[in-house]
C-alpha cells in the first residue's frame, strides 16, 4: 500500500459563467496537514465540496486509497472515511451538546453511551466539552469543538477543516493545532483550507496553492516565505497599504459607561463602554465573534439608541438621536452583514446609494428622489472604489461580495463622513480589494476624520490601527497604541481562551 | 427533470408576464371545471370574460365593471403599500363597513337638510376617519403590545359586521320603514347621493361616480408615492430587508402606524362612496366582501399601483361575468369564488419563474 491517502487527477468543474475549478491535480498524504490556499473565489469551496460529494466535477477523478472515490453525496463520503469541518456551523442552539452530535448521525447510541463518548473523545483530543450544555451558551470556539468531535466520532482517514481559525483568539488557535498535531500522528490526513499565511507556515507540511481555479503552485510552508505563498496566491505584488504619521487631534465621538441590553435573544449586552475617538485616528477593535460587535455598531449608528449621556459627538448628547440625525451630524456606519443591512439585495445599486446617503448628499427634496441626482452618486461610488458592475441599475445582489463591500464602505467614505464605523470591511473580500479598503479608510483619517475599525482579523487591525481595544464579553478593552503590541498581549485582551485552557491542561 | 435554478436578480419579465400566465392558466382550469360540471367550457368562458365587454349588452355591463371596480382599486391600493412593507391588513372589509356606517351616520344626522356642499364632503371625512380608527386599533396594539395585525385587523371585520347588523336594526334604522331592518336609502336623498356624475353617457349610464374619480385619483398619487417619494422607498425597503430599513433611518413603528391608516383610509372612503350610491343604504346585506377581494386584487396587480387598477378591473369581470353567467347556465354561485380562488392560487404557483429559472436536465444518477 502506498503512502498516498486522496488523489485528485484533473477535477475540472464549471458553472454558468465562470470556471470554479480547471484541471486540478494533487495529492494528500496519510497524517499530512496539507493546506489549500486561494482567495475569496479561487475555488478552494468547490474544490472540497466535490471531496466531501455535495459538488459532482464535470470531469477529472478522485483515487481514495488506490480505489476510485466518486462520492454521490456526503453521507457516502463520509462512509468512505472523509469528514468536513465547515466555516459556518450547522448546531442548533436550542439542543444541547450529544443531542447535536446525535442528530448528524445515521444510527445514533442511546443518550448516555454517546455522551461518555463525547467526553473520551473530547479528552483523547484536549477538546474539552460538556455533552450536556446548551450550544446557545457556548462560545464559537466550544462550538467549532462540537463539530470537531462530531467529525471525530467517525474516525475519518482525511479531515477538512474550512477557515478553521477564524472565529478563534491566539489561544484557542494554540489549542486546536495541538489536536490536530495529535490527529496527524495518528494518521489521520488533514486539508486545511486558509488563507493566513503564518498559520499554514506553523502547522501545515504542504501546501497547494490555488488561483482563479488552477493550482498554481505547492510548496512546503516551513521553508516558504509567506510574502512568496502571498504573491503566489493574488498572481502579483502585494500592495501595502501606506499609512501617514499619526497625528491625533480633538476628541469627536466620546463614550460614558455604555450599557445596553442585548437586542435580540442570543445577541450580547454592552457592558459599561468608555471610549474617546479623535480626529485623524483609527482604532481598531478586536474580538471574536459575537462579543458584542455588531451591538457596538448599532449603538453608534442609532438603530438601538441607548440611555441619555452614554453617546455624544462634539460633546452633543446623540444617544438618542436616529440614524438619520446622527449622519447629518457627520457620524455614519458601515455594518458588517453586506446583504440585508448594509445594502437591501433586491434594490439598484442607485436605490441602495440612497439608502444611505440621503440626508447628507441631499438626494431627496421634499421627500421626493432627485432621479439624476441618485444615479450620479452611486455612480460615483462605483467609479471611486472601482466596483466591478455592468451599472448602478442592477441589483446589490448581484455583484460578488468584496464587489458589493467596496460600494457599501465607497458610499460612506463619499459622504464625507467626520466618524466612520466600519465593522468587518474586508470580511470575504479578495486580497487586492481589502488592501484599497484599507487604504481608503487611512486615507479618510489622514484627512482628519476618524475611524473606528472593528475586526476580526488581527493582521487587518494591526495594519491600520493607531490604537487598539478588545471587545469581550460586550466589554471594551482600555485602547492602547497598536505599535508594538504582541500576539500575545492581544490575546490577553481578547479574553484569553475563554477560560478553557485549564480544562485543557489537565485532559 | 424539471429542476429550479435561483436567478441572480428578479426576470424584470416575469414580473409582469406572471400574473398575465396566471388569468390564462385560471380561464384554462376554469374550462375544465365547467366542462366537469357538464357545461360547454368555450361558452362558458366567453359568456364570463368576453360577452361583459364585447358582447350585445356591453352597455349594461360596462357602467357595472366600473361600479364593481372603483372600491375593489380603492381597497387594494391602500393595502398593496402594508403588503410591500410586511403590514398585513387582512381587515380591510372592517374598515370598509365602519367607513360606510360612519359615512351614511353623518348624511342621516342631517337628514332632510339640502346642503351637498356640505354634507358630502362631510361624509367623505367621516368615512376616511371611521376607516382610520378601525384600522389603528391592530396598528396601535402591533405596535405597544406587539400583537399580531393579521388577527386582530380579521377579527375586528367580525365586530363591524354585528355592528352594521345592530344599526340597521337600531340607531340607522329608517323611521319610515315599517320596521323593515335598514336605513333610510341615501339614493333617495340628493344631498348624500354619489350618483352616475354622466348618466346620460350611454342607454344605462356612464357608471362614473365619485368613488370612480377617487380610485383613478389614488392610483396616480400612490404610483407617484411608491415609485418617486422617500416614503414608497421606505414601505420597499421594510418589506425586503427590514435590518438594512432600520439602518437607513425607517422607524418601524411608523411606518406600521402609516399604513394602516392608509390602508383604513382608502377602505373607509370605498365603503362612504358604496354606501352612499350602488349600495344606497346601511343593511346586513351591505358587506360584499370587497375587502377581502381587494387582497387578491393587491397581489394580482404585483402590488403596484397600475397592475392593481388593472387587477381591480379583471376582478370587476369575475363578477359580473360570473352573474350573468350563472342564469343561462345554471352555475351555482359558489364557481366564482372558485374562479377567484384559483386565480389567486395559480399567481402564486406561476410566482416562483419570477425569482426561479426552470431547467430541463437529463435524469441522471451519480454513483
């Protein structure tokens, strides 16, 4: 028997219009961590998509263990020994650990022999869990464990893990490579699909790396560098953004004692924010998701106002103003969810320019839509920020992601603002469009304005902050200069492992 | 096999092609149920949709299209702006009885005194206000006590229906009616009669009264609202994506409070122009179920100002074709509701092409 676990052989795969995966080749190894690294729309989905049997290729083959592999749907992958870990977790909040496990299997143990499996395979790993809790109440990295486990259960020959570390602090990062160093030397293989070039070079022992659905290129991380892994990937030079000096000015936009109840049953209360926003500064805030980020940008933009005092612009009281008052002041927002908050699918690119920019461009009278007016703004934006559209009449929905997140920060930016909120500005964007987002936002603090970032991408805020804060457990962090602040540091006041390395020592 | 592929953005013709499939596809199911009942399924269909319009009696039946049309458009605009905003005013029949019992209340409060210029306006006042509060009752409590609007705007048609029973019995009663239940006939009191504006028009009248004025009104202003002013925007942009309205500034709560008192509005003043001419007086007979027609009508129309005045006058057809029908051919009254029914149902079955790209694939099986 050889030493080769997958083998991809030509997977070629096209959709109406676009290409997602041409003539693919590569090998997987037994108890190999082998990355897959690619942009936003290099075909990294597809390409284990059709792995896992959700996706069938056009043509091209698949060798499992020297037998063909054609899975017709994941439950025959997973029957042949393969299972995912994917980015967005399928857990129903309502149920608690093992009753979530059991749901994903064919033939489900009683309760309670499942639960004791949970808790042995959980130790085995370093996963610390209780099979008993509630998935609502568990962090997103508890959660990702409970898919972790459920994948485990079934003792696969190859595990995929999508974007794995993206909803996870340094420390919870640390904790899951020790697991998957520990699966690897058991044998099992690994395909690890990211795009944060350290963590590929710390972990991974190979590397396929993919571009507009080709592979080109591999390498073995360990002895890459990453700015190569990085130029491999984007097919040119990186440009990075360039920053002006920092050169702090008055206090805009003033927080006192910030609490605000969570909006909706399984969002995050705000718990006593104090917080002042110079001009020309960008803070960047951290997190990991679901700290109270999204309630943040709420709170500033107006759409959940909060007690009198704790808001205030220019030393104006605004906590209770609208959104709309609050933009005519100069204080807009960009919310992270692109579809359905900042822009409405359905709506012309014109349309969703007015959406926003109504009070501050005048792009009404009376009520009534300047016609000309609108169209020329939105065309504005689309020619400033390079938005890929046949024209402002097609509907946000169908542009690509980073396509509709550079119109929606572009339409911000044009207004003028004197505070921007951005929350996740590149999240999904490819490489070349995050770096002009980032650049467009120093720019607006080199003009005077100031920003506040919230992210969580470290490498994005340590691009562009002048300071830095962490949002944990809807608590904000004391912000503090972003020169020269550890991973480590960051770490900290990301809140640490949320409070699981213990656990995680002793198993 | 027949597959469903999402399309990236609405097909701009189905939008408009979809409810013309759906009448065809209605008149087609139609046909088969006549010819089920053991009728001639090709005069059938003409004596409803064809004969109303072209046949020998068009005369007749024009002005009666009109007379049917005007408060079925009334109701269904006012109602299209809560249905794109996802306000849901089922109870537009409420508020179109309590419109026409608050209308037909005032002109008898002044009965017998001859002062149209006053009265008539007064009346259309009274029946947009009896509307408006029938309609802020759900609106107020969706909005303080987050109740349901569909439930307590049906319910409440309920209430206005033992209420016009109560005062044709009661207060309205005509005094001169021999204890006879109803109102004194407002047709026979000039001051309060919305009558034929052009009666001499053709052999039976033009058809035209006020209410037909008002409803050609309202389609123009609403087309205008819905398409051009900050507040149509609004009403689109809650229905689609209620976050990115929150973003954008709406405030929900008036946005419900809005368009439920247009909605109330514009059935109020339906019920005052039907009360105070076709109908001519406050009975328990007096509720045609406009209010609920006026739902398909709304949707029929795509909820757009110009689709629903078309819609209104389809619907018109259904009934007055269906009447003359039923004579000669021994229908019984129940298949039109059936054909109103299906065409509302075949709309939202043909629906699915505007958003959903059907694709004929080979049937295959991966292993």
């Amino acid at each position: 028997m050889s030493n080769l676990l997958l083998q991809l052989n030509g997977l070629t795969k096209a959709y109406p219009g676009v290409v997602a995966n041409k003539n693919v080749t590569f090998d997987i190894r037994k108890g190999e961590v082998h990355a897959l690294l690619g942009e936003n729309g290099a075909g990294k989905s597809t390409l284990v998509k059709t792995i896992y049997g959700l996706v069938h290729p056009d043509s091209g083959t698949m060798t499992l263990e020297d037998a063909p592999y054609r899975p017709a749907d994941p439950r025959a992958a997973r029957n042949s020994g393969v299972a995912m870990v994917f980015q967005h977790f399928s857990l129903f909040d309502a149920l608690n650990v093992a009753e979530n496990i059991a749901l994903g299997m064919e033939n489900p143990p009683s309760q309670r022999d499942l639960a004791a499996k949970i808790s042995e395979v959980s130790e085995l790993y370093g996963l610390p869990l209780d099979p008993a809790r509630i998935v609502g109440d568990l962090s997103a990295g508890e959660r990702q464990r409970v898919e972790i486990i459920r994948c485990l259960l079934q003792d696969p020959k190859l595990l995929i893990m999508d974007e794995p570390t993206s909803v996870l602090t340094p420390q919870e990062v640390d904790i899951l490579f020790e697991t998957l160093n520990k699966l690897r030397s058991e044998g099992t293989a690994i395909l690890y699909i990211s795009h944060k070039l350290e963590e590929i070079r710390t972990l991974c022992d190979h590397a396929t790396i993919l571009r507009l659905g080709e592979v080109v290129g591999t390498c073995v991380p360990a002895e890459t560098l990453a700015r190569d892994m990085a130029e491999l990937m984007v097919g040119g030079t990186l440009h990075v953004p360039e920053r002006a000096a920092p050169h702090a000015g008055d206090v805009v936009l003033s927080l006192k004692g910030l609490n605000a109840r969570a909006p909706s049953e399984f969002g995050t209360a705000l718990r006593n924010i104090n917080l002042d926003v110079r001009r020309g500064e960008v803070l960047g805030i951290g997190g990991v998701a679901g700290n109270g980020q999204d309630e943040l940008l709420l709170a500033l933009s107006g759409e959940m106002p909060t007690a009198a005092g704790m808001v205030s612009f220019h030393g104006q009281d605004i906590s209770q103003m609208r959104p709309n008052a609050r933009r005519a002041l100069g204080l807009l927002a960009a919310p992270e969810e692109r579809m359905g908050h900042a822009a409405a699918p359905d709506m012309t690119l014109i349309e969703n320019g007015f959406l926003t920019g109504d009070t501050r461009m005048g792009l009404s009278k009376n009520g009534f839509l300047q016609r000309a007016k609108t169209r020329a703004f939105a065309e504005k934006v689309i020619q400033a920020f390079d938005v890929r559209t046949p024209g402002p009449d097609n509907a946000a929905r169908s542009l690509s992601g980073g396509n509709l997140q550079k119109f929606v920060i572009g339409r911000e930016i044009l207004q003028d603002p004197e505070v921007l909120i951005v929350n996740q500005p590149t999240w999904g964007v490819d490489a070349a469009a995050a770096a002009s987002i980032r650049q467009a936002l120093l720019d607006l603090a080199a003009k005077g304005s100031a920003v506040i970032c919230i992210s969580q991408d470290l490498d994005e805020l340590m691009e562009v902050s002048d300071r830095f804060a962490a949002l944990n457990g809807g608590a904000l962090s004391d912000p503090r200069p972003a020169q020269g602040l550890t991973v480590d540091e960051i770490g900290l006041m990301l809140g640490g492992a949320h409070d699981m390395e213990v656990a995680h020592v002793e198993a | 096999m027949l597959r469903l592929e999402k399309r990236p953005q609405p097909s701009k013709v189905w939008i408009y092609a979809s409810p013309l499939l759906a009448v065809v596809i209605t008149i087609l199911l139609g046909g088969v149920l006549f010819w089920l009942l053991g009728k001639d399924p090709v005069a059938a269909t003409r004596m409803i949709f064809w004969d109303p319009i072209f046949g020998d009696f068009a005369a007749f039946y024009l002005p009666e299209l009109l007379i049917k049309a005007a408060p079925l458009i009334l109701i269904a605009i006012g109602l299209s702006f809560g249905f794109q905003a996802g306000i849901w005013n089922i109870g537009a029949e409420g508020q179109y009885i309590i419109g026409a019992i608050c209308a037909a209340g005032v002109a008898l409060a002044f009965y017998p005194l001859d002062a149209r210029w006053l009265i008539f306006p007064l009346m259309i006042v009274a029946g947009i206000a009896g509307g408006v509060v029938w309609a802020l009752i759900p609106a107020l409590l969706r909005v303080y006590f987050k109740t349901n609007e569909i439930l307590v705007s049906l319910m409440l048609v309920y209430v206005a229906e033992v209420l016009i029973n109560a005062f044709s019995v009661g207060l309205l009663r005509n005094p001169d009616g021999m204890g006879f239940p109803g109102s004194r006939s407002l047709k026979q009191y000039p001051a309060a009669h919305n009558g034929d504006l052009f009666p001499n028009l053709g052999s039976f009248g033009s058809g035209i009264h006020w209410g037909v004025i008002t409803a050609i009104f309202a389609v123009i202003v609403a087309y205008v609202f819905l398409t051009r002013h900050r507040f149509g925007f609004n009403v689109r942009l809650a229905g689609q994506s209620p976050r990115a309205a929150a973003f954008s500034g709406v405030n929900p709560n008036r946005l419900v409070i809005l368009c439920m008192v247009l909605s109330g509005g514009l059935a109020g003043i339906a019920g005052m122009f039907e009360v105070a001419g076709p109908s001519g007086q406050i009975l328990g007979s007096f509720p045609a179920y406009y209010g609920f027609t006026a739902i398909i009508v709304a949707f029929l129309g795509r909820l757009h100002p110009i689709g629903v005045m078309l819609a209104g006058l389809l619907m018109a057809l259904t009934y007055i074709g269906g009447d003359a029908a039923l004579q000669p051919l021994q229908l019984p009254s129940a298949s039109i509701q059936v054909f109103q029914g299906m065409l509302l149902f075949s709309l939202l079955s043909v629906d699915v092409l505007t958003n959903y790209r059907v694709r004929v694939t080979a049937g295959k099986v991966v292993a």
